[in-house]
C-alpha cells in the first residue's frame, strides 16, 4: 500500500503480485466493484500492470473515506482469496 496526499486529494495503491492466471482472476473479481456507480467521496480503478500485478487505485478528498475505501477492497481481496481456497478444496 501506497498513500500520497496532494492538492486535497488523497491517493492509496493495493498491489496485488503473484501467479499471472490467479491476478487476473482477482483483477475480474474486483472490475464489478471498481467500475459501480460513481462515489461522491473516493473513487477506486483496478488495472493490471504487467504480468502477475495488479494495482487498484483509490482516490479520496479526504483521508476517512481513503481509509474507508481501502479497507473494502482490503476485504474484498480476502473474501476473493478465501473463495479460491474453497473452491480448490
């Protein structure tokens, strides 16, 4: 996790690396939640970034939604690789 603030805005990064069909098998799981009905206070945009990465940017005015915001796709990520683990049970 990255976190920049500039200009009131303020900016956070999951990076996801590993197994390349697994990271785009995240970054499908994650594109209904990024690509939603536009918030008014953060903004998230998944986007691979090379083989096995994946990066999803968060966009905040303010650092309690970042933290907000961050904190959902944290769980997201968890509840996706939690999903995996069961389905290759």
């Amino acid at each position: 996790m990255r976190v920049d603030g500039a200009h009131g805005r303020f900016r956070a990064v999951l990076e996801v690396e590993g197994d390349p069909d697994r990271v785009e098998w995240i970054y499908r799981a994650f594109l209904p939640e990024t690509g939603a009905a536009p918030r008014y206070r953060s903004r998230a945009v998944a986007r691979l970034a090379g083989e096995g990465k994946m990066l999803v940017e968060i966009t905040s005015g303010d650092v309690s939604s970042l933290r907000a915001a961050f904190n959902t796709f944290a769980r997201l990520l968890e509840a996706v690789l939690s999903a995996e683990r069961v389905e290759d049970a």
